[in-house]
C-alpha cells in the first residue's frame, strides 16, 4: 500500500478550519474502530498530564513556581463540542475532577486548578446543554458530577440545569438513582480517605434522597430512609424535623431524645440543635418548670452573664427564681450540682448532664462570673466579697466603685484609693495622669460624704511615700487647689445622686 506524501497531506490539512479537521477525525474513527480506540486514548492520557506554565517569581532567577495550564484540554474539549461530540466529551468529567483534586492533593496552588478546570468545565456544560437527553437523564448527570466532585471544584460554577423546571413525575426517577448511589457509596471506601469521602457523600445523597421523595408525597418512605440511616450518620435532626413536619410531634420527642444521648458527646452541635427542639417543645404546650428546667441546663453547660439572665427571666415566669438563683451562686462558689440539692423546684429534663469535667469546675471558682452577676444584681456586699477573693484588678474595682457610689460609699472611697495606688506605682507620667483623674472622684465623694479629713489624710499620705516624684506631686498640689466637680467615673454616669 503506498505511503501518503506526509508533506502535501500537511499543506492540504492546514487549509482546513478546527470545525472540519474535528469532523473529519471523527469520521474517520467511526470508519476504522482502531483509529477511533486510538484517538480516545490520546485523549484521554492528555486529559492526564499535568502541563505547567513555568514562570520567575519576584524576578528570581532561583526560585520558580509552576502554575496549572490546562490550555490543551481545553482547546481537544473545544473541539470535540464543535463536533458535536456531546456525549464523549460528558464522559471525560469524572478524569477532568480527579485531575484538578490529585493536583491539589499534591499542594498545588488549589485556587489556579479550580479557575483553570472551571473554564473546562465550562465547556462540558455546554454539551450538557446541548445534547438531547431528558431534563431527568441531564440532572443525574450533574448530581453524579458532583458527588465525585470531591474537593467541591465546581462550586463556583452556576448549575447547567434549573432543577426546579423537573416535571413531578421525573423526581421518583430521580429518587432511584439517589438510592442505587447511596448503596455503592460504603461499598467503595476500603481506605480511610476513602471512608471520610464516603461519609460526606452519604450525608450529601441522604439530602438529596429525601427531598426527591417528599417531592413526590413519599413521606413513610422518608421515615424509613432515615431511620435505617441513623446507624450510619446519626441523622437524628434529619429525622425529627421530618416527623415534626407532618405533625408526628411524639415520635419526634422520642426520636430527639434518643438522638441527644447518641450525639451528645461525639456531635455536640447535632446535640444542641435537638435539645433546643425540645425546649420549643415544653414552650409550646406552656410548661413553664420544663422550659426553665432547660434554662438552668443551659446554664450550667454555658455558664455567662447572658445565660444567667435567660435562667432568671424563665425561673421567674415559673415562680421558682429564688430559690434556683440560691443553688446556682452556691454551685458558682462551691461546685455544689443544683439539681441534686434537697427541695430544687424544677423537673428533670430527661437529658444527661455532665459537668464534672467543665472548665467552670477546672478553674475553682468562677469568681468573676459571680462579680458579673453580683453587679448586675446590685449585691454590693457579695461583689466586694467576692472581689476580695479574686486576683486585683483594676478594672473589677472601678465596676464595684461606681455601682457601690449611692448605696456604700465606703467601699467607693476604699477601691477608688487603690485604683489611684495602681495608677501612681507604675511609675509613668501618663499613669500620674490616669491617677488624678480618680482623685478627682475621689475628691467629690469625701466632699459629699463630709469625710474632707480622710481625703486630706490620703493626700497627706500620698506626699510621703512618694516625696522623689516631682510631677506626681505637682498634680496633688493642683488637686488641693481646686474645689471638687460634679462626681462622675471616667466612661461612667453621673454618680451625684
């Protein structure tokens, strides 16, 4: 058989457009069944090979970085739409994910592969578009892609087809495959990359499962799903939201307290979500104890200021804030479980609760919480006890001044002359600064409280131990020689009464 002149074939071919040499290479293969395995293999391998762009970084000559270039695949993918080739080029998406996620497995720049196999992908959706499948045939296709789509490369890219355009009758369709997919997903994963790919598509496919079948009125059959998917994925929210939906309120409840035991200690945001379930629940059908009960469990997991208040403005609607506000301070200080003391006023949840191991218990005492608290209930008394308790800070004692100002100005005048102490020993012209503005105040509230001589002696004290420190001492000169202002703490209210 005589050779063809390789040359004159070469002019001849360079005449032509893309268009016609894509039509007549695929001619060709649908003549010769070897040429056309031939042409897909090459394909398929260019598909596979990592083609970089090299370029200096910073003008270095030494140190270079690779970017993805993904310009071949683009242009065979290009060529292969222009053919027509729709569904030849729908069947390379599944090597086109794996490419972009072993590169990026491999530390590759994540964000140049996505913006590289994105344009690709582009042009897969093209032919999506184009090929004359069912709306139903076209989704699955996509629903397919992108449950392979293991490190989400395609979640910048508008979905190819409106999934709410799916005639009603199309989404049983579409139920069957979700199912047939979630019985080959745990078969597959051996590794342990693998399983955790696995685990995410399940919970993907259980999503996408359900709403197929609540779209066509299957609500048992959702039941059923869900439940036989508990052991797997611990779909607990899934499943109470499902029964709540169609108002199955006491299997929901029973459901929701299994799944709290189950995810308490393994999923507790899961947990969280069931238990706030519940207390909408007991808010519902106007049980008061029960809805303070899971306040006060709140609390006790949560403790803060915030969570506090929620206890207290609950426990007052169910007619028990004395006493509870008793077990919770005394728990605070000594650790002592509230639920557990003689005569507590609440129900039991029903939930577990373990707190033995919280933060709140590892540190002694939360003192401060308590100093918040007590602040916030305008207990003086029990702030300063507690403060006095606690390591000194500043802050802590101007918040107790200002509150105590009306009710006991004596421990006003005693935190206000420690703070101005802490002011003067750092030693710092900025702190003397600091220290006369809360002399100031100290100055109005002996002046009001008729204590003028213990204000002088301070003074007095002041000058003495601190004699070497010229400017300090400026600043109780100025002091003496002004008549004290209206009485109000730096960033606080007026304190004059």
């Amino acid at each position: 058989m005589q050779k063809p002149d390789l040359t004159q074939l070469g002019k001849l071919l360079a005449r032509r457009s893309k268009a016609d040499l894509a039509a007549l290479i695929q001619e060709l293969a649908g003549d010769d069944p070897v040429l056309g395995v031939y042409l897909e293999q090459r394909l398929r391998e260019e598909a596979g090979e990592y083609v970089w762009r090299q370029r200096n970084h910073a003008g270095s000559h030494s140190l270079r970085i690779t970017i993805p270039d993904y310009t071949s695949i683009y242009r065979g993918f290009e060529a292969l739409l222009n053919c027509g080739a729709c569904e030849k080029l729908l069947n390379f998406m599944p090597q086109l994910l794996e490419l972009g996620a072993s590169q990026i497995d491999r530390g590759d720049d994540a964000a140049a592969v996505a913006e590289e196999l994105d344009a690709c992908a582009k042009v897969v959706f093209s032919a999506l578009e184009r090929i004359d499948w069912r709306l139903v045939e076209k989704l699955i296709w996509y629903w397919d892609c992108l449950l392979q789509d293991r490190l989400s490369l395609l979640e910048a890219l508008a979905a190819p087809i409106d999934e709410s355009l799916l005639p009603q009758q199309d989404w049983r369709e579409a139920a069957e495959f979700f199912q047939i997919r979630l019985g080959e997903v745990l078969q597959s994963s051996s590794s342990a990359r693998q399983y955790s790919l696995a685990a995410s598509q399940r919970a993907a496919l259980i999503e996408d499962l359900v709403e197929a079948l609540e779209r066509v009125g299957e609500s048992d059959a959702v039941t059923d799903v869900l439940m036989a998917e508990l052991p797997h994925s611990q779909c607990y929210l899934a499943l109470v939201h499902h029964l709540a939906d169609h108002g199955i309120d006491s299997e929901a409840e029973t459901w929701a307290r299994q799944g709290y035991e189950a995810t308490v200690n393994t999923d507790p945001e899961t947990a969280q979500a069931l238990e706030r379930y519940l207390l909408s629940l007991a808010r519902r059908s106007g049980n008061k104890p029960l809805v303070a009960a899971f306040r006060v469990k709140e609390f006790l997991l949560q403790p803060s200021l915030e969570s506090y208040k929620t206890v207290r403005a609950a426990t007052k609607a169910a007619g028990s804030w004395e006493l509870v506000q008793a077990h919770l301070l005394n728990w605070l200080e000594f650790g002592d479980p509230p639920q557990q003391a003689a005569g507590w006023p609440l129900p039991a949840t029903g939930l577990s609760l373990d707190v033995s191991h919280h933060p709140i218990m590892q540190q002694e005492r939360n003192l401060q919480l308590l100093l918040d608290i007590t602040l916030y209930e305008k207990e003086i008394d029990y702030a300063t006890l507690c403060f006095e308790r606690m390591t000194w800070r500043r802050d802590n004692a101007l918040r107790i001044a200002e509150a105590a100002m009306a009710t006991h100005p004596e421990i006003s005048r005693r935190l206000l002359e420690q703070v101005v102490d802490s002011c003067i020993n750092e030693v710092r012209v900025k702190s003397y600064l600091q220290a006369k503005d809360y002399l100031r105040q100290l100055q109005t509230l002996c002046f009001r409280c008729h204590w003028q001589a213990e204000f002088a002696s301070f003074i007095s004290r002041l000058r003495e131990r601190h004699e070497a420190k010229q400017r300090l001492l400026e600043i109780l000169d100025d002091i003496e020689a002004t008549p004290p202002a209206p009485l109000k703490l730096v960033g606080g209210r007026d304190a004059t009464g």
